[in-house]
C-alpha cells in the first residue's frame, strides 16, 4: 500500500507482510519482533530489490563502515 507521496509502506513476500510504517513484520499474521537495526535491514533490502546489494553499501549505511 502507498501512502499520499508515493512511497509503499507494505511490503506482501511468501508468507511474510512487512509494514514500514507501525515498523511490524508478520508471518501468517503472527507478528515476529525485529529489533530496530534488523528490521531497517530487511526494510532496506526489500526496497532495493530491483538491484543488487553489497556488503559494502550496507556496511556504510548501517554501521558507518565499521566491520561487523
């Protein structure tokens, strides 16, 4: 679903639902409890599915290039 500016804020895949905005990721309609970092992960890369994403790109996105 979109919201008024165009941005998608559900996200259907298998037997997942993703909602970016209540921030709530569902399987089945049991919610699964994502911590925050992990959820902007998942988030991002379903997002940016149309390409592909490196280590490095989610290194600097989301640890500020430190190693993890």
């Amino acid at each position: 679903m979109e919201n008024g500016n165009g941005y998608k804020e559900t996200f259907a895949f298998g037997e997942f639902s993703l909602d970016a905005r209540l921030e709530m990721l569902e399987k089945r309609g049991e919610q699964i409890h994502l911590a925050k970092r992990p959820f902007s992960v998942l988030l991002f890369l379903i997002e940016s599915r149309e390409s592909v994403v490196g280590r490095d790109e989610l290194l600097n996105h989301f640890w500020d290039g430190h190693d993890v």
